[in-house]
C-alpha cells in the first residue's frame, strides 16, 4: 500500500474486533461519529483516552 501514496481503510466500529488496523499502517486515525478523535502512531492511539472512552466507554487496560 506505501508504495501507492496515501491510502485510507475504513474499518467498521463493529468488526473492530476482527481486524488489527495497526498491522496494516504506520499511522493510524480513529472517527468518532465523524470527528476526528485521533491521529498518530498505533501505540498512540491504543493509550489514548478520548479513543477509550469512545470504544471501550471508560477506563481500559490495554
């Protein structure tokens, strides 16, 4: 995919579980309800609050 520039998936909040979006990009970048959330690296996102809360509705240990 990196050879080809910027590509984007959209990976649905439901089958969130099935699949890992860190392993297929560097960067990542979590919506919710359309607002960007967060952007940067996957180890970023996952210690994220703002993303915790919007997934996971509290506190999580990742």
């Amino acid at each position: 995919m990196q050879a080809t520039g910027n590509d984007f998936i959209i990976v649905d909040a439901g089958e969130v579980q099935q699949v890992d979006p860190s392993a297929l990009a560097k960067t990542l970048c979590r919506r919710r309800f359309g607002k960007k959330i967060a952007e940067g690296l996957p180890a970023d996102i996952r210690n994220n609050k703002e993303v915790i809360q919007a997934y996971f509705g509290g506190e999580h240990v990742a």
